[in-house]
C-alpha cells in the first residue's frame, strides 16, 4: 500500500483548515512524533511515523478537528517513547492531552495482556462513553493497521481481524461510517477466509462485466425520465455491494449468490427532501417494484443517523436494481455518519461537552450507552455482561418501535414490551403491569416489531419482575436489571432468616444481642470473607454460618473442636456424588443445574467440559467445541457421563456431496436402518453443484453415531461427513 507523505497530509488538512495557528500547532506536532519515534520501524520496514501520519490523514478525510489530528499524530508518542501526558498537555493543551491519554489506555490492551478481550472491550466502551473523538482516532488506528496487516504473524492477523468484526466494523457502522465499516469488514474477511473473499471478490466483479452496460444503461434511462420532469439539479452513481455483506447472505443467510439483488445499485442525489420523493414517484411510474423491497429511511432515520429511500425495481431486460435516493446533506451523512457532525468549520465556537450532548441526542443508542455506563446496575456487572449487553443491545439492535410521544427505541430482535419498560426506565421495567401496543392490549410475553407505539401500564403496588420474566426477555440490559431486582429480594429474605435465626439462639442462650455491630462481625468472621453485620446475618440465613457459632463468639466461647468436626463430616458425608437427569454426573454438587451446550451438542461418550455460567448452572460443552477457547479456565469443573444411560440425546452432523436426484433419500434410508431418528434436516446447494445438508439427530452415544456415519460414507457422491460443533 502506497505511504501517505505529511505533505499529502497537510494538503488535505489545507482544504478546510486556514488559521496559521492551528496550522503551526500541527505542524508542531508531527515534528515532536517524527522525533520521539525516531529510529523506530513498522514491521512493514517502513519508518513509524508514517502510522500516525496515515491515521490523521483517514481523520482528515473524515475533516476532523485540529485537536483531533494532533493528537492522532501523537497517539503512540506515550507508549512507544519517553514523553509524558504532561508534556503533551504543556505543548498543545488540557484537551489533546485527554483525547492522548484515551487512546493510549486502548491501545495498552495489547494482546498480551492477561486480561479478558471482554475487559478491554469495555474499557474501550468507557473510553467513547466519555469522549467520542477518542473512538474516532482509535477506528482510524485500525483501518490503517488493517491495511498493513498482512506483516503480522498469521495468528496475531486472524486475531486482530475477529476483533475488528466483532467490535469496531459494528461501531463503525453505528456511527455511520459506512465506508470505513465497509472496508473494515472486507479486509477482516480477506485474513479470516480468504478462499471466500477472492471467491466473492470474483463473482462481483464477474457481475460488474456482464452487468456493467445495463447498470449504466438504467442510470442513462433514469436521467431521461429525471430531465422530462424537470428535475435537473441531481447527481447519479452506480455502487457495487460490498463483498463481506455478501458473504453475510451467502453463508450466514444460506443464500445463493444468484438470489442476492442488490449487488448493483444506483445513487440519485438531489437538493431537497421533496424531490426525492418526487423522484421515487418517477422511477415507480416507469419500471415494476419489488414487494417488500421499498424502505423510508427519511422519514424513520436509521440510529446512525442515515438517512435515504430504497427500492427495488426489476427493469426490462430482467435486471434487478436497487435505487437510493437522498439529499446532498443525507449522502454526506451517510458517508461520513457522525464524523459530518463533528466535520470542522473554522469560526465556531467549540465545546466538547456540548457537542457530546448534541451527539446523545442525534444517535440515540450512544446516549443510551452513556446511560448504561453511569447506571449503578451496570457498574456491578462484569466485563463480559457489560460487553455483552453493548454488543447485544445496542450495536445489534435492528427493531424500532416508538413511545406514544414519538421517541424511536431501538431494541433487538425479539424484544417484548419488559424489555422496551427497562430500556424507558428501571422503575417502569420494575413496577409493568401490563402494555398496549397500537392500542391494543398485549400480553408482556408479546413480540414487539418495527414500527409498534408502545404503551406501559404500571402499578406501584405491583410486586415486580419475577423469574418468568427472565425467560421472555431478549436483552442483557432487562435480564440484568431483573436479576439485580430478584437477587436484592432474595438477600433481603436471606438476611432476615439469619438475623431471626441469631436473635432467637441468642435469647436461648441469654446473650446480650446489643455487642452485635459491624466491628464485632469483622473482628470475628473476617476469614469467612464478611465485614458486616448484615453480611453476618446473609452468611447465616445462607446457612453457610450456624446462629450457634455467632452466639458461641457473642459468649466469648470456645467452640468445642470434636463437635466442630463432626458437623463437617456429617456435612461432607451429605455431599454426595449426583447424577442429572442429562445423564451427567457433577462431583461434590447437590441437584446440580446442567444444560447440554446447544452450540456443540456433545453425547454420551465423548470427551466432554463443565463450565459455570452465571444464570445457567453448569453447561456442558464437548472438548472440540470452539466457543470453549473464549471462556474463563478458572470456572471450569470436571463433569462425567454415568453409565447405563437409557435416552438418546440430539447432535449435528454435516455432509458435503453432490446434488443428484435422491441422495437424500439415500442417506435417510441408511439413518433409519441404524435406528437413528432425525430432528432437523437442512439441505442447500452451491454454484458448484454441491449440497451441503445439516442434520440434527437423535442417538444413544458416540459409537452409534460413528457406525452409521461410517455407513453414510460408503453412500456414492457424498465426499465428506463431519461432526458439527457450532
């Protein structure tokens, strides 16, 4: 990739930066970044500080302020040299001292790090929360490091690129930079499956040879029909889609690469709101539509604040085209997002804190992300809740529904009524009695979907969420709040049992309840982790602590060591070894609550891993299952099959073959032979000529299922067959 030299940069930086000053700061500071990182290299060989300069220059294009591109030349000076926050501050000010130092506390979570991805998500997460600008600088950083990451080790590449789909392509998109996204994801895509991209990557531009006259055919009949109705003031592209959205139809969707119709599409631009309307009218009154294609994003915005009409008409010659249409002030924002509001302009007067608040109102799920990290709730989740539930409900959202006042919520799909109460408010979420949706009266349980108006009926009396709800909610953010609900009202009743239980064993045996405090609660049972008397009090009704033990201390009494040891080995012996009705045996765990992981499906006789999982109990997942690698080795617990187990259990295996008439048949009738029952078949076919079929079976163990997939193999044209974990 060819290196963007500084006067390139200070070319474009010229185009829309004029004051001398700030110019001169600029310059200032990359003179300070060529020199602190003198006698540093890239591994690419090239000198380091054509990063920095390459990072400002994306943040120029996106025309970004000085304080901006200074501190995107200097967001590695911190790490990488001897300079300090300090020094940054007495050279260029408070402001890029602060946008420095929050790119920098990013860019520490290195993939070295012993801490979780999850944590360092949600410190980037934070780091936004409080300064946009910083996660601007920071996408920027990636792009470039994208560009230039086929010099990384091939291990550290497909990590960098599933960090960069799984985090900062959606942030990208969420904040509009629909550019920046597109080329984030194509270029993750290229290190993830390459095979796939240079496969896409083919038939798109296959698409744009054998379509290419007609696309610029439609774009020239458009233009007739536009003049004809003098409409004059417009501009009009073609675009081809880009190739990791589909991938995303062809192998998440199953879609073939024929099915897909918008992999061209046509651009009309025009001066205002009306026209495009206007324009939508034409193009409708001369070619068919597409049912269920057409989509007003004017007059219900995107979150990201994207703005457009879509359509999709089919044109004589059999072509499918999809057509935007939007204003100059919608294409500049649908290409730059929120980038095109912080777009510099020389003369205004600048507060970030102000521009803050204008952005929470413009994108409301940003506002929302600075509710959940100023949210008392939040801040008692763990990294990967917090993480989970921005990614989850905010950066996946994809429903829209509005307030009886006309405020949009966006939500994921499935969301109920609970869910859109906890978004509005905790006490509204606490205290749902009931909802009205386009008034009409729903059940909570009720399946809320784009365009609904949501109404929340509340009682003050009500006796809130219950664990029913737990099961009907789709966000973290709701599951969270009631689970804080349900645990508070259970520490509540816990605290209550063990203070009876201490109060009561404490009149028996005639002890003065009034030395019962915080100090001594922490004097004596500081070993048992407790600080407080309430604390005390939850271990007792917990039962973890006896009301004898507490009084025996309150009395200033030994306790006697043999009864001591006989109610531990009285409670050992009670600990037995438990078997599940899953047929899993948990060592040491009373009634264990066990769910067999959906993802890998193990069965009997495969080698298999329990993991504590907050709010499932212990999952069971099989020793191959990927989604193994990404959890925490310390809560982890050993977990067997019993033996002489009697009912079958589900798993999924794949087969690759070829598409001839009755291979189906063929492989059911051998499933059936073995005694095997299929749940699920899914079958789908390639350009190739292959089918790839999935089956979720029902069998006894592994040996069976190995015998009749060695059966299967001997079936003419399938090629392959393998357990599926995911």
């Amino acid at each position: 990739m060819k290196l963007v030299t500084y006067d390139e940069l200070l070319n474009k930086i010229e185009t829309y930066i004029h004051k001398k000053s700030d110019l001169k700061r600029i310059n200032d500071a990359h003179e300070l970044a060529a020199f602190k990182h003198e006698g540093q290299f890239r591994k690419s060989g090239d000198k380091y500080i054509t990063h920095p300069v390459a990072v400002a220059y994306i943040l120029a294009d996106l025309s970004s302020g000085p304080n901006t591109l200074i501190a995107a030349l200097l967001h590695d000076v911190v790490e990488d040299t001897k300079t300090s926050l300090d020094d940054i501050e007495a050279t260029f000010g408070e402001d890029v001292r602060t946008l420095v130092d929050g790119v920098t506390k990013i860019n520490r979570l290195s993939f070295s790090t012993e801490i979780s991805q999850a944590d360092n998500h949600q410190k980037m997460l934070l780091a936004m929360s409080k300064d946009i600008r910083v996660i601007l600088i920071k996408i920027a950083d990636r792009l470039h490091n994208m560009r230039t990451i086929d010099y990384q080790p091939i291990e550290k590449k497909i990590k960098i690129a599933n960090e960069t789909l799984d985090i900062y392509a959606p942030i990208a998109h969420r904040l509009g930079l629909f550019s920046i996204k597109a080329e984030l994801e194509d270029r993750s895509l290229k290190v993830i499956n390459p095979p796939y991209f240079y496969r896409i990557r083919n038939l798109v531009e296959n698409e744009e040879r054998i379509h290419g006259d007609a696309l610029d055919s439609m774009m020239s009949t458009i233009k007739d029909f536009l003049y004809e109705n003098k409409i004059t003031d417009f501009e009009i592209s073609g675009r081809s889609k880009s190739i990791y959205s589909i991938y995303k139809k062809m192998v998440i969707q199953q879609r073939p690469f024929e099915d897909i119709y918008d992999i061209l599409a046509i651009r009309v631009i025009v001066d205002k709101i009306e026209t495009c309307y206007q324009v939508l009218g034409i193009i409708h009154a001369h070619f068919v539509p597409i049912p269920k294609r057409f989509k007003d994003y004017i007059a219900v915005p995107k979150p990201n604040m994207y703005q457009s009409l879509h359509t999709t008409i089919l044109a004589e010659n059999g072509s499918i085209f999809e057509i935007q249409i939007r204003t100059e002030e919608m294409d500049k924002i649908a290409e730059l997002g929120v980038a095109a509001h912080w777009a510099y302009k020389e003369g205004k007067t600048y507060s970030k804190e102000r521009e803050q608040f204008e952005i929470a109102q413009k994108l409301k799920w940003y506002g929302e992300l600075l509710k959940m990290t100023e949210d008392d709730d939040t801040k008692t989740e763990g990294a990967d809740e917090f993480v989970e539930s921005v990614k989850s409900d905010l950066l996946a959202a994809n429903v829209y529904v509005f307030t009886p006042k006309g405020q949009v919520i966006e939500l994921n799909r499935g969301s109920t009524p609970i869910d859109f109460a906890y978004r509005i408010h905790s006490d509204v979420g606490d205290k749902a009695v009931g909802a009205l949706v386009n008034n009409k009266i729903v059940p909570l349980s009720y399946e809320l979907q784009t365009g609904d108006v949501v109404s929340i009926k509340t009682n003050k009396n009500s006796p809130g969420p219950s664990e029913d709800w737990l099961k009907i909610v789709k966000s973290n953010h709701a599951k969270t709040k009631i689970r804080n609900y349900l645990n508070k009202l259970n520490k509540d009743k816990l605290y209550q049992m063990g203070k009876d239980a201490v109060e009561r064993e404490a009149v028996a045996q005639k002890a003065d309840i009034t030395k019962l405090d915080d100090d001594f609660a922490s004097s004596n049972f500081a070993k048992n982790m407790v600080s407080t008397l309430d604390g005390l009090y939850i271990e007792v009704g917990k039962g973890i602590l006896s009301e004898k033990t507490v009084v025996a201390k309150l009395l200033g009494k030994e306790i006697d060591k043999e009864q001591l040891l006989k109610r531990q080995l009285d409670k050992a012996q009670r600990i037995l070894t438990t078997t599940h009705q899953t047929g899993i045996i948990v060592e040491g765990i009373n009634t264990p609550q066990i769910k067999i992981a959906n993802c890998c499906l193990p069965i009997p006789g495969d080698e298999i891993h329990g993991y504590v999982s907050k709010g499932s109990g212990i999952v069971v997942h099989h020793k191959d299952c990927p989604n193994i690698k990404a959890l925490q080795s310390e809560r982890f617990v050993e977990v067997y099959w019993a033996s002489n187990l009697e009912h079958k259990y589900p798993t999924r295996i794949k087969i690759l073959s070829a598409n001839r008439d009755n291979i189906l048949a063929d492989m059911i009738t051998i499933i059936n032979a073995s005694s095997i029952t299929i749940a699920e078949i899914n079958a789908v076919s390639n350009p190739r000529l292959e089918s790839s079929t999935t089956l979720k079976l029902l069998v006894k163990d592994n040996k069976e299922l190995e015998a009749m997939m060695l059966k299967l193999m001997n079936v003419h044209d399938i090629y392959s067959i393998e357990r599926k974990y995911v």
